[in-house]
C-alpha cells in the first residue's frame, strides 16, 4: 500500500529551508575578481587564499565585524586596500585605473588562452600528422594585439609549417575572446610541437 503523505513529508524535510541559500551566501567575506590576475587574499596580515582571473570566492571562517583586507595580484604589479571589510559582506575588485600593459596581465591572458585551447591547437596537429606531415621539434608563435574594448586580432607565424596548419591555427585563434581592461595590450606565446 503506498502512503503518498510519507513521501511528501520525507521530500519537505530533505528540502532546505526558505531563505537558506541566501543566508549560506552571506556568510563568510565573497570577493568578485573581475580582473585578468591571479589574486591572493590577505585577512589580518596572514594569506587566506587566491582566487583565478574573473571569478568569486568567498571565505568561510572568519568571524563576524570588520577585517583588515588586503589583496595583492600574484606577481605584485598590482594591488587593493589594505581596507576594513565587513564580514559577512562582498568586495568587487575591477582593475587599477593607472594598469597599463604589465608583465602580469600579460602573464595571466597568455597563459589562460594557451590552457583553454590546448586541444584545439592539437587537433590541428593531429590532422596534419594525417596528411603526413613532419612536425617534430616545430613550433609556432602566437602574436596577439588586444584594443581597450577586448577585440584582438592574432598573427600566427611558424617556420617550415604547412599553410593548411597555420591556416588551421588561424581559425582556431579567431574563435577566442580577451578580457577588455581599458587599455590596449599584447600577448605572445608560443606552441610547441
């Protein structure tokens, strides 16, 4: 005989309260990095964390009333505060007015795009491996030139590379997207077969 009641009130009490999720997300200091840096995050002078380019961490733990806050990019060519934070509360970190095109915002968008399109790259690779071309020990280089608004325009150059590969690297470096920070920059990395 099944007993609907028993399973409505098993699913209410597995359910969490109105309002929970709201109250977890007050707790603890919620820092928004909407900067390209890597960013470590000092509370009372002792490191509590970092967090990646544009994204939220927050930090549980710490008691409640103010904080002295202080954060500092990973290389140090930036940094905020030191400031007094209300826990629990939020900060949102943009990027310096004064950043121009620093070793480490250069550092962060270089190594992030290589990351994130590693396997394209190979893929590219991998079917001029099927065409039967030689690839050992080439290595192509990656020119990127970003204006203010994020809009980049990339120049792939590889010695002794087929045009059908680099054209291939063309196409796959067309479909990335650059953080805007302002200001123009420009990133280089190379990939190495």
């Amino acid at each position: 005989m099944r007993r609907p009641w028993l399973i409505l009130l098993l699913a209410l009490w597995l359910l969490p309260a109105p309002g929970s999720a709201a109250v977890a997300r007050k707790k603890g200091l919620r820092i928004y990095n909407r900067t390209p840096y890597i960013l470590t995050v000092y509370v009372a002078g002792v490191r509590a964390g970092w967090i990646k380019p544009f994204r939220t961490a927050v930090f549980n733990g710490l008691k409640g009333g103010y904080h002295r806050v202080y954060v500092a990019s990973h290389y140090g060519s930036a940094s905020w505060g030191p400031r007094r934070q209300l826990v629990p509360g939020s900060w949102s970190l943009t990027p310096p007015a004064n950043t121009k095109s620093s070793e480490d915002l250069e550092i962060s968008v270089a190594s992030r795009l290589y990351r994130q399109h590693r396997s394209a790259l190979t893929a590219c690779d991998r079917l001029a491996e099927r065409r039967g071309e030689d690839l050992r020990g080439l290595r192509a280089s990656f020119e990127v030139s970003v204006d203010a608004d994020g809009r980049g325009v990339v120049k792939v150059n590889g010695e002794s590379m087929s045009s059908r590969l680099l054209s291939c690297y063309g196409a796959v470096a067309r479909t990335w997207e650059y953080p805007a920070v302002g200001s123009p920059y420009s990133v280089s990395f190379q990939h190495v077969l």
